[in-house]
C-alpha cells in the first residue's frame, strides 16, 4: 500500500520529476518519471490513474503485463477533461493502445474494467465523486478551464493536488466492483501484410482489400 509518509520533490521540469515514496509495486519512481516525460506536462489526472492501475492490480492480484496479459476498457472520452487519467492506466497496467489492450469505450467517466485475458477476471475501478469534485474545483483545473495551458500553470498546483491524492486513503479516492468474468472478444494479431499495389506502402492483412485481383489498402480502395 501507499505509505503515508510521503514527499514529492522538485516538479519544475521534465527531467527533474521524482515522487518519493513506497508501493508494494517495485520501479514506481520510474513510471511516474516515464508517464510525465511520455504525456509531455506535469498534472495531477496522470499519476492519478496510476495511482487507480496499480491498485486494481493488487485487486486481481496480477502483475503488470509483460505482454499481452491484460486489457483495459477504458470509459472516458471523447471529452476533454482529465483524459490524462487513462495515461496513468496505461503505464501502470502495461495494457497500452500500441499493444492493441486499451479500447475506449467513450461514456464520459473517468473509470476503467481490467481483465486478466487468460481467466477472464476483472475489476471496475472509478473515481468516487467527492474526490473527482473537489479535482474540479481546484485552483488547477480553474486555470485550465480559463484556457490557460498546463505548463504554464505554477507547478506548485499540480505538486500539492498529487501530494494530497497520493496521501489520501485509497477507498477515499476510488470506487472498486466486485471480481467478475469479463468474456473479451479480440481479433489475432498478425505479422502478414501485402504491398498495397496503388500507394505501394505496407498493409497488415485485416487492412487489405482487394479489387480486381490487385490489394489495396482501405484508403486506396475507396
């Protein structure tokens, strides 16, 4: 669990971002390092949904993917506001859009399901309400709803949002379901491509369509 002794040092720049504290999860320091570096600004929605990824882990009881064990559905989008928070899941979780185990389902909430594909297992984890309210009514997201960009926000906003988000008692914070069954459906992946014989770039199968004997990719064939 999350110690409460927790300090966060200098948030001024990229490269000098350090949050020092303790989780069962071992390398936390470096994911928060990674996830900044990755989303390009210091906010609080990013460590917040890593924060949620590893503590849904320990629910399940299943370690970050390696590869393709986990996939997350993700319910928030197309909306603006704290999108950030599905970065933090993705780095927490390994679930990531570029292995193809994130899918958006767009409803508008900050939340996700885990699965652990091989045994179906999955928790729903969400933002209690009174904690995402007072997120809204911060001094922060003020600046950011007024048009004012997050690196041009004083860090000291966001470092006190994380601190107290990262202190606060897990139950305070998010809402956890029950460990249910999740069937997903996924397609394979593959490693076959053609030539597209228009554009002549490379094309994965499930992309290919072919007319009059020739492939072409989807855009090429409209």
């Amino acid at each position: 669990m999350f110690n409460n002794n927790l300090e966060i040092s200098q948030l001024s720049t990229l490269e000098n971002i350090k949050l020092t504290f303790q989780t069962e999860l071992e390398n936390y320091n470096e994911l928060v390092d990674a996830g900044f570096i990755l989303h390009g600004h210091v906010c609080p929605a990013m460590p917040l949904g890593l924060r949620a990824a590893l503590e849904a882990l320990k629910k399940l009881d299943v370690p970050r993917a390696r590869n393709k064990e986990l996939h997350v559905l993700m319910e928030n989008g197309p909306a603006h506001a704290a999108l950030c928070f599905s970065e933090g899941v993705q780095l927490g979780t390994s679930a990531t859009i570029g292995k193809g185990e994130m899918t958006r389902t767009n409803k508008g909430k900050n939340a996700f399901v885990l699965i652990e594909k091989s045994t179906g297992k999955s928790i729903r984890v969400s933002i209690k309400y009174e904690f995402f309210e007072k997120i809204m009514q911060s001094e922060f997201v003020m600046k950011r709803k007024a048009g004012v960009e997050p690196y041009e926000i004083d860090q000291k906003l966001p470092e006190k949002m994380i601190q107290n988000m990262l202190n606060a008692p897990v139950d305070s914070i998010f809402e956890f379901g029950e460990i249910m069954k999740t069937d997903l459906s996924q397609a394979k992946g593959t490693f076959n491509y053609h030539q597209c014989s228009s554009c002549l770039e490379p094309v994965y199968e499930p992309g290919i369509r072919i007319r009059d004997g020739k492939y072409l990719c989807i855009d090429c064939a409209e």
